[in-house]
C-alpha cells in the first residue's frame, strides 16, 4: 500500500510519474529531501503522497513566525528550511558554550551531551544516551497543489 522512495524532488517525481502512467497507485512517502519543488517534477501524480521535514516554518508560534520573517526580509533568495536548523546548530552550541563556562572542548562536549529542552526555533532538542538529537519530526502532504503540514510527531 505504500512505496518508501527516498531521493530528492526531480529523481522522486520522476518516478512516481513513471509509477503512476504504468497502474502503481500506491501512497509515496519520502523524507526531508523532498519538498514542494516536487510537484515540478512530478506534477499532479505526487498527489496524496507524504513526506517528512524537519520543521513547520508555517508553524503558529511566534518565535518561528519572527524568524522566518527576518530571514525571508534578509534572504529573499533562500531557502529558509535548511538555515533554520543552522540557526539551532549555532545557538546550541553557544548554549552548550555557556553551560560549560569553558572553551574546552571536552567540557563543550559534555555539556551538548547534557543538553534538555534546547528551545530550537525547528523544536525542543534533547540529547539522547548517545549524543543524538531528539526532537520532533513534521510530517506533510502534497494535496490541491501544494504540500501542507499535518502534524509534528515527538519521539
């Protein structure tokens, strides 16, 4: 019933078009590297299909809506989704900076590790028992166009 197809926008449209045209009317659902730049190539057959993202940039809270906006003000050319989770990579570094009180790498690097509820403009960010990020994963739909978010999943 579904078709995992990780790759990026034009192979996966692609393919789902060439799936579509021979009878596959399987759902697709793909990862972060898709986006609406799928429905380019790979017009209204991507319909119905879902996909993961990092984050909701059309999000309700206010500190995503004021990023979003400044960095759209500031970067008209971009693409905000990646830059966010730079921003979050930055500012958790110099929160882990801060926590250390220290230069030290070694301290820097216990204290990323001891990271709980960073307040990341992409979502909170813990540090698991291996040093993995935890925070919630947006899920979206293409329908009627465009792709629109259904929901955040928190692990």
């Amino acid at each position: 019933d579904i078709i995992f197809l990780p790759g990026y926008d034009r192979a996966s449209g692609f393919i789902i078009k060439q799936a579509r045209k021979i009878g596959i009317s399987s759902t697709f659902i793909g990862g972060d590297a898709w986006s609406d730049s799928l429905y380019q190539y790979g017009d209204k057959a991507v319909e119905g299909s879902y996909y993961t993202g990092h984050w909701n940039i059309n999000s309700e809270e206010i500190k995503v809506q004021d990023y979003v906006k400044g960095y759209k003000n500031d970067y008209p050319d971009n693409e905000v989704v990646f830059f966010g989770l730079i921003h979050d990579a930055f500012f958790l570094l110099a929160d882990a900076v801060k926590r250390a009180q220290s230069l030290e790498r070694a301290k820097i690097r216990e204290a990323l590790a001891n990271t709980i509820d960073f307040p990341g403009i992409t979502g909170n960010i813990t540090m698991d028992k291996n040093r993995d990020p935890v925070k919630p994963v947006a899920i979206f739909k293409f329908e009627n166009g465009a792709s629109t978010f259904i929901r955040a999943i928190f692990p």
